[in-house]
C-alpha cells in the first residue's frame, strides 16, 4: 500500500494589507520592503475567523477535489502556529467538528513553517500502515493574532491564510509519493520564536507588557541559514532518490522571502517557469505558505496528473524538509 497525494485546495482571507497601509502605521516603505522581501501585500483574516475556520473553507476544496466525501476521511492533522485555542482543543479538532467529521483521530503539529511537509511525512506513514485510507492534512494560520505590528521586523512578512491536502491509499507505485525529509535543530530557537504564553513564560502581565507573545526574529542570522539548509537539504533529497533537478516538472518552496527563494532556485538552477511564486501577493502564511503556492498553480494549469513535485521548507525551531511528490489528482 503506498500514499498518494490527491488532491489541494486553499483559502484566503478577503482583507488585503498592503506596504502601502504599513508605512502608516511603522517606519517603513512599500520601496524597502519590496526590494527586502518581494512582498507587495498579505490576506489578514477578520477578528471573528479563527485559523480553524480558514482551514475548514480549504478542507472542503481540497475534499471534493478528491472525490470523496468527509465521511470518508478517517484522519485530520492540522499544521499551525496560531491555534485557536492555546493549548486544547486542537485546530484540528475544531475543523473536524466544523466539517462533520466525527470518531477519527484529529490532532495538530507544530513545526512552523515546515509544517505541511511534516504533515505529508505523518500522512505517509499512516496510510502505509495499512489502517487508514484518506487523511486530511491542513495547515491553517491567523499570524496576524501573533504579530506586533509596531514592530517593522517582522510585521511587513506575514499573513494569513490555509491549504490543505488529501493524502490516500493506491496500490499504484506510480502515484505514489517518492520521499520525505524532514528534521530539526533546537540550537537555533531562540532566533526566531514565539517567547510568551508557554510554560517558560506564562502569560502574565509584565510579559504580555513586554509582548512577549508576539514572534522575534533575527532576520539576517534566519536567512544565512536558511539559504544553505533548503539548498542541501534540495541536494540530498535528489540525490537518495536518483532524480535529476531537470526531471522536476514544479518546485514549490516555502513563500518566506523572494531573495532566499531566488537564491536557492539559482543555486540548483531550476527554472524560473517551474517555480512557484506567490510571496508578492500574500506574504508568508507559515505552514499554510506551500498548499497555498501549490493551489495557485493547480488553478492555474501548471500543475496535471503525474507532475512531478519538489517541496521545499524551513521554519522556526529550527525545521526543515523536503518533498518528492507525485501529483495523483486530476
């Protein structure tokens, strides 16, 4: 029994921030921010959509999509670093309840940006177990609950928004996903973290006063990092499997920053129609940034029956990973 991807779908919020609405409120400009990140603006959920409920509007595309019904999911994992909820119920729990789904295991991951790929991982796992047939995968966040937006280091990258994913049983090695990577450095924590609201630091006032529960990043240390560990980890994965970046019909990396995007794409030389880019228009949404990028293209065409994906991520924790799919949807 192997596991094959069936099929994506995602979702947006309809509120638009744009660089322009940031130099209102911090000290930047849509020139700088452009030229740092190629972001031009981010979806910012309403404050009464949980990321559960993002998740839930992507779960029902990627679900029909599939050709299947709820009924038939018999596992939901959900991928997030802005849960509804802090520490239970799980986002996954709730876009279970939301969708019908009832009696499956539901439970969340976290693994920050690196999420999805670490979902596709689980997902494999349990469908070659023989014991279940069709899991929903989701990677659902609302960044904007967790971003300090006097803070114009880390305000101008995110947003929000969710993807999700159907990962079924085949019998068909054809359809078959190749390979997963995924791994994980705490050394690197501190760099790029959340640092309030957790047994550490519970939330109490003088750290709610120090905004502790809001993310820091060292953004110059995450990206020299970041550009090496995805290029390796890109290396290491074609080479276990003795595929050739040439044979990679779409790459689709994590939407963090144009220029770690580009420098990765230059080093490995894949071409520029054969990446995914949707960094300009919706910022970094984290976990959900890959089934996001992948649904844009899946709409657009440019990705059919049989392509031959190559996912690529990195996140707080530090994580990473990679992935060999095969597209088995239609």
């Amino acid at each position: 029994m192997y596991a094959s991807f069936k099929s994506i779908g995602s979702y947006v919020p309809q509120g638009t921030l744009t660089n322009k609405d940031l130099e209102k409120m911090v000290d930047t400009s849509d020139e700088w921010i452009t030229k740092r990140t190629g972001i031009k603006e981010r979806r910012i959920a309403r404050d009464d959509e949980a990321a559960s409920d993002l998740g839930v509007k992507a779960a029902k595309i990627a679900i029909k999509r599939a050709g299947i019904t709820s009924n038939q999911v018999d596992m939901v994992i959900c991928a997030t670093l802005s849960p509804d909820y802090l520490t239970m119920p799980s986002t996954a729990a709730m876009i279970s309840k939301k969708l019908g789904i009832k009696n499956v295991m539901a439970f969340d991951i976290s693994a920050a940006c690196t999420g999805f790929i670490y979902l596709v991982s689980i997902a494999k796992v349990f469908i070659e177990s023989g014991n279940f047939k069709n899991i929903l995968i989701v990677g659902a966040e609302k960044l904007s609950s967790i971003v300090d937006y006097t803070d114009r280091g880390t305000c101008i990258l995110f947003g929000d928004g969710a993807g999700a994913a159907i990962i079924s049983s085949t019998d068909n090695i054809d359809e078959a996903i190749i390979d997963v990577h995924a791994s994980a450095d705490g050394n690197f924590g501190d760099l790029l973290i959340t640092p309030g609201c957790g047994s550490k630091n519970p939330i109490r006032e003088e750290n709610v006063k120090e905004k502790l529960q809001y993310m820091k990043m060292a953004g110059n240390e995450v990206f020299k990092v970041a550009v090496k560990t995805l290029t390796n980890d890109v290396i290491d994965i074609l080479k276990k499997n003795n595929i050739s970046a040439n044979e990679v019909d779409i790459f689709i990396p994590h939407q963090a920053n144009y220029r770690i995007i580009e420098a990765v794409r230059m080093k490995l030389n894949f071409p520029l129609e054969k990446t995914a880019f949707t960094i300009a228009k919706y910022g970094n949404t984290s976990s959900a940034s890959i089934p996001m990028a992948m649904n844009d293209m899946y709409e657009e065409g440019k990705i059919k029956k049989g392509d031959l994906m190559l996912l690529d991520a990195f996140g707080g924790g530090f994580t990473w990973g990679s992935a060999l799919i095969k597209f088995a949807g239609n």
